[in-house]
C-alpha cells in the first residue's frame, strides 16, 4: 500500500469511473466529511482492517485531516485502502456529487458487508474482497503494461503512446502527477531497453 496517498486522490487502477452521466445527488441525509471519516474509520476496524488511507482531493491539515471550509473539488471521488487479514483492500466510490456522499457510501457498503458476514456468509466475503484484493501494484507493472502496448512494439508505436499519455496525465493540464511519473519512467525504460 505504499503506492496509496490521501492527497491528492488515488484511484484504485482498473477500478472504473463513473462517468458524468452517472453522477447523481444521494439521498444520505446531511453528514459532514469529518464524520464520514469517523465513521469510515470505525466501520473498517470493526470489519477486522488496519492501516487505513482515506484518498480524496481535498487538502489537508498537517495532522491528515482535511482542511475546513473547501470548495468541492472537480473530482469528487473517494478511494479507501486498508489490510484485513494480510490482505490488501480497496474500495472506492465516486458515482455523489460530493466527496461527504461518497464518503458515506463507503461506509454504508462497509456496513453491509459486515452484516453479511455476521449472518454467516464469511465465504461471500471473501470471495467478494478477492476482487478487491486482487488489484495489481503499479509499481510492479511492466513497461509495455503501463504504456497499453505489445511487449513487442517498435519504437514509433511506444513514442506515439508515450505522447498520447503525458498529455492526459500531465500536472500542467490537471492530469496525475503519479501517473504522469510512472508513464515517463516506462517510456525510459522502453527506449533503454536494447541498450
């Protein structure tokens, strides 16, 4: 999970996104993000988790809560990551118009899948979280992984995937700045590679 950060958000990779028509105004009640985060934090020790990391792309605090009287941000998702039995897990939810909706329905799905599992269905969850956990380390990925081509691509193929990527992630356009990172040290050692 050191791949993982509270800010800015980190989206778990081949999580999907929900896409703007997606997006919709739940029907929650009013809850503050402080007490999402409190309840969230709850909800993942008494599922059995350790080790959580709340990601959002709301500023924080020096002490990692976020900041107080923030605009929403554009994206407005939220990604949990927590271990649960030496397991690596990932939850994310973006599907609110904002970060304190999406933060409750993380902890309302954490809720629930704790009733599952105190109705006797521990199989079920298990199975349900193999997908979760089976979510791959981007800093285990190949080259041709990272860049979205054949291991046995030429170098134009590479180059014009390269370009096509920084572009999307760069920071000066508001893409990820981790992203942008990882495509660049792939494109390196891509052209370094018949060296």
């Amino acid at each position: 999970m050191e791949s993982t950060r509270a800010y800015p958000l980190y989206w778990p990779e081949n999580w999907p996104r929900a896409k703007s028509h997606q997006v919709k105004h739940a029907r929650f009640g009013d809850h503050s993000v402080s007490e999402g985060r409190r309840v969230l934090d709850d909800q993942v020790r008494l599922f059995g988790g350790k080790e959580l990391v709340i990601s959002s792309n709301l500023a924080l605090r020096l002490d990692g809560n976020p900041r107080s009287n923030q605009k929403q941000p554009e994206d407005r998702g939220v990604a949990i990551f927590f271990k649960r039995d030496k397991h690596e897990m990932a939850l994310a939810c973006d599907i609110y118009t904002t970060v304190e909706d999406n933060l409750w329905a993380l902890c309302r799905t954490l809720d629930a899948l704790r009733q599952i599992e105190r109705d006797g269905s521990p199989s079920l969850i298990n199975r349900a979280f193999k997908g979760f956990a089976a979510l791959p380390d981007p800093e285990q990925r190949q080259w041709y992984e990272i860049l979205g081509v054949p291991v046995t691509a030429d170098d134009a193929t590479i180059k014009s995937r390269y370009i096509e990527l920084v572009k999307q992630y760069h920071p000066d356009r508001g893409g990820d700045p981790v992203l942008f990172d990882r495509v660049q040290k792939a494109y390196d050692l891509a052209m370094g590679r018949a060296s």
